[in-house]
C-alpha cells in the first residue's frame, strides 16, 4: 500500500523504539520522514529509512525547546512541503517513590511529556491552517494515561495530560480538517523498558534482568508484550483516509492489558 505517497510526516523521537517504527510503518507506504530526536544518532536512524528506498531525514530537536520546535518544522518544509502528519512521540520515564521524587524529575517529564507535545501540535495545527490542506496529529500517551503505576505519579500526570490536551484541541481544529488522536501503548519493548524492568523490578522486590517484565506481561490478555510495529500500524490507520471521522479518541495498544482501571501492576493481588 502507498496511502501516503509524498505526504511529509514528522516523528519527534523517531530515532529508536516505538517512534522508529512509526517512521519505518509510514516511510514504507511512501511518506517522506522527519525524525526528531535530541542525539546526533538520529541522522544515522534516516540513513536507514533511505535504505529502504524512502525521503528521509534526521533532525535534532529538543522538543521542550520552542525555538527548535519551529526549525523542525522549517525543515520538514524546506525538505518535503508542507507537513500532513505530525507525530508527537518522543518521551522519558524515571520512576521514584513519593518521598524521593524530586522537583527536577516533575519538571523533566513534564517538559518533554506534555509541554513537548503542546510545542509540537500549536507549531503544526499553525502550519497546517496557513498551508490550508488539514492534517493529522498522533500524541503518544501511554496505559498511565488510563492508570497510573505505582512509583510514577509524574509520568501518570504527564501522560493524562497529553490524554486532555489531545481532546480539547481536537475540538479546536475540528473545523480545519485536522484531527489530533492519542495511542496509550501498553508494555512495548524498547529501551524504555529495559529501564522499567530494571528500576520498578529493584523497587517492588527481588526481580532479576527481564523477570519484572515477563510477571506483567502475563497479566495481559494476549500474555506477549507488544512490538512499535503493533503501535505504528494504530498511527497508520489514524493517519490514513479511513479514519477521517476520528478525533480526540486515545486509543490503547497493549494486548488487553486495560481495559478499565482495574488492573493493578504492583497491587497486593499481583
Ligand atoms: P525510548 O526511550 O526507546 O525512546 C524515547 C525517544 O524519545 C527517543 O527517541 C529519545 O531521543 C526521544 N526523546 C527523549 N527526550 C526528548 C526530547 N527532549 N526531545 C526530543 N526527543 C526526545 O522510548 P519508547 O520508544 O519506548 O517510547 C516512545 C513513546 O511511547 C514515549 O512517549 C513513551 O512515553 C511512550 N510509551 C512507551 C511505552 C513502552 O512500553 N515502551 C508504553 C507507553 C508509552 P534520544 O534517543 O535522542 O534520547
């Protein structure tokens, strides 16, 4: 399939994980890529998109910094036209007890989490009113946006939030042709996770390298954790023309693992 043949997305944290394969998912229906991120690595993860036969390039944008936020999307245009799909993904986790948790780890995760996403969509909704053809807006938000874990009351907060954010300003941009939808990814392997595994499993008891991981993921439906390929086919369809008549919805990806708030990773009943 080629839905998006010439379009121009831009994947903030499209270097690695889950946001790689979001890039990887649309550079292989045709889409031009620009994937943000705030290593110098990010312009090698491009190199492999135009391995494939894809338009793709690497920029490096601290998405909590609305100077750089602008340049990434004078780069998207300069090097593609005007942007369709803006995918705000990039995103940190720390996880602390209430007692430790410090202003610094609040101020980070806010900033990247949910700050980030505000520079991110008020510089493409911008963007994508002047050049007049609408556009699609994706905001990763996670399960902690349905149900925050134990040991992360920042990152719960920062996720809820991009849950709010992406609600009110789809009704905003209703009328623009643009929808703004969120993905709550639920245990996906990437980088992220080996951090999880390794600090939530040294909090909540003696779990060795990977064992943390592997008691949670049987509390999922599916009992397998997800792949970004199970999150970019969700962007994907969001993206696509057959979800024209979808807006402000946050949809998890995760196997079943959530389906109301009732489960409980580090209750008493695990
Ligand atoms: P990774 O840690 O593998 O990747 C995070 C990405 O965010 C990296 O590309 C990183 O860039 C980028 N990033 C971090 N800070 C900034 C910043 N200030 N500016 C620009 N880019 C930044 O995480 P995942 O792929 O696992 O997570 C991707 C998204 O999915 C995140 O928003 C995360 O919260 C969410 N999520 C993930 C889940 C999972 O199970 N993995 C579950 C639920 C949600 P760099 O490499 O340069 O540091």
């Amino acid at each position: 399939m080629n839905r998006f043949e010439g379009k121009t997305v831009v994947v903030t944290g499209g270097n690695k994980g889950i946001g790689f394969a979001i890039a990887q998912r649309f550079a292989s229906e045709g889409a031009n890529l620009v994937i943000a991120s705030v290593e110098a690595g990010v312009e090698e993860a491009a190199a492999k998109l135009r391995e494939t036969g894809a338009k793709a390039v690497g920029v490096i944008c601290d998405v909590t910094d609305r100077g750089a936020v602008a340049a990434l999307y004078d780069r998207a245009e300069e090097e593609f036209g005007a942007v369709d799909i803006s995918v705000q993904n990039a995103g940190i986790i720390t996880i602390a007890k209430i007692d430790d948790l410090t202003e610094d780890q609040w101020d980070a995760t806010m900033a990247v989490n949910t700050k980030g996403v505000f520079l991110c969509c008020q510089e493409a909704i911008r963007r994508m009113r002047k050049s007049g053809k609408g556009g699609r807006l994706i905001n990763m938000a996670s399960g902690q946006a349905r149900d925050g874990f134990i040991y992360t009351p920042h990152y719960a907060a920062s996720k809820f939030g991009v849950m709010g954010m992406t609600q009110s300003l789809a009704k905003e941009v209703a009328l623009d042709n643009i929808t703004v939808n969120a993905i709550c990814p639920g245990i996906i392997k990437t980088d992220m996770w080996d951090y999880n595994d390794r600090v939530w499993g040294e909090m909540l008891g003696d779990f060795g390298p990977g064992e943390l991981m592997e008691s949670w993921v049987q509390n999922i439906p599916m009992k397998r954790a997800g792949e970004g390929k199970h999150v970019a086919a969700l962007a994907a369809f969001i993206a696509s023309d057959d979800a024209d008549y979808i807006t402000g919805q946050t949809i998890n990806v995760d196997g079943g693992l959530i389906m109301s708030a009732s489960h409980n990773p580090g209750g008493e009943d695990e």
